[in-house]
C-alpha cells in the first residue's frame, strides 16, 4: 500500500498526576489511529520520565476497521512531553505534532492530533421505512470561535456527496480522573437526513471537515486520504 500521508495520527490524549487518599495516580490516557500498513506492526509512546530520559512504552491494538486501526492505552506512564512511533513492517513513521512533540499540563489540558478529526460514526435504520442516517461525534481543536464543523458522505461510492453541519456539544473530558480546567478538545455532534440508498456498494464513504470562518482555511481528516467507510448494516460503528 502506498504512503501518500502520514500514517499515524495521535486521536487524543490526556495526561494527569494527582493524590487520591494519599496514593498518587500518574497516567497518560490516549488512542492512536494508523494506516493499516504491512504486519508485523508496533504502536509506542516515546515520553520523557521525571528524571528527563526518553522512554518507550508500547500502546496496544483496540480495533480493526479494514484500512486503518485504532491503538489505545488507558494507563501508559504520565506523559508530560510525548511523540508516537509506528512501526510496520521495519520502516518507523512518526507523529511527533511536527517536530514540536506533544506537551500537555498535568490535570489542565487534553490534546488531539489534529485540527478536526473523526471520534466516532455509526449507521441506523428505520425499521419501516428501510431509510438510513449516520450519526456520530467529531473531535475539534479550539483554535477559532466562527467555525463551521461538519461530515460529507456518500451512499454510491462517491458517484454524488452529501454534506451535513455538526452541532456544538461540549467538551471532551475522556479519561480524565479529575476536572480538567483547561479542555482543549471541543465534541461536535452530526446526524445526516434519513434517506433510501443504494444497495450497493454496501458502505458508506465519509470524511469530517472544519472551516475556520475566521482566515477561510479548511482542515480535513478522511483517514489518511482514504476516505472512511462504514457498512450500511443498522449499527455498525467506526471510532
């Protein structure tokens, strides 16, 4: 398979150190998504340690989804200042967030790797009417106020295109043992018109965007080029 992009992207990640009846609790919580490149393939978290060495600790496979997989780990050593490593098939690929590493406040802040990327989708069905919808959840950077976040999706394979607006829910707290004072992930959520679609092919293709009113950039997350694809089966889900 061919590496147009990079193929590794940090979802989201929290790091926190507090004391809990006189027991401190150090972790870093975060979920990574790769390409799904040649076996045999390793996920890592390279992290400084208190004494400022770097340290390697590996992240394990949560989830297949054909073409790309997600790697999570809910009690990876606090990380403070962190880069990933993926290695697949004896060639490492980084996302070090562009040579500046990942930095996070310990109990303050979370981070995604991106602008804008995909936390979840799923598919549903009317049961007498035989119409789909998606629906699901995007992960924002606050780097703006006037934004507009949204999904396009296609039901033929991407013969014609839909486009749907996400509305603002919150912020994300995933993970978080204790309060976090300065969330840095915003949750938008989507839900597209119900409608009949094609049988076939029997997925959906889809990709979230944010576009920064504010200087008319727009930021893309389509699983590394690929577009994403969800079965059109009621249900299925894709993180």
């Amino acid at each position: 398979m061919d590496v147009t992009v990079s193929p590794v992207k940090l979802k989201y990640a929290i790091a926190q150190s507090l004391e809990v009846d006189g027991v401190n609790i150090a972790y870093t919580y975060l979920k990574v998504k790769v390409q799904n490149l040649e076996a045999p393939k390793t996920v890592d978290i390279l992290y400084k340690d208190s004494s400022g060495a770097w340290v390697t600790a590996p992240i394990d496979l949560s989830s297949n989804y054909g073409d790309y997989e997600v790697f999570e780990s809910i009690n990876a050593p606090y990380a403070a200042e962190f880069a990933i490593r993926y290695t697949a098939d004896g060639i490492d690929y980084w996302d070090s967030n562009y040579g500046a590493n990942y930095k996070l406040v310990s109990n303050k802040d979370n981070i995604i790797g991106a602008n804008v990327i995909l936390n979840k989708a799923t598919v549903k069905t009317d049961i007498n009417s035989g119409a789909f919808w998606l629906e699901g959840e995007i992960y924002v950077k606050k780097i703006s106020f006037n934004k507009r976040i949204g999904i396009i999706f296609s039901g033929d394979d991407g013969n014609s295109w839909t486009e749907t607006n996400a509305t603002y829910q919150g912020v994300e707290i995933e993970g978080a043992y204790d309060i976090i004072f300065n969330p840095a992930v915003e949750v938008w959520k989507f839900k597209t018109p119900a409608q009949n679609y094609p049988v076939e092919p029997d997925y959906f293709r889809l990709a979230v965007y944010y576009k920064n009113d504010d200087t008319g950039e727009a930021y893309w997350d389509n699983n590394f080029g690929q577009d994403y694809k969800v079965s059109k089966v009621d249900g299925s889900t894709i993180e």
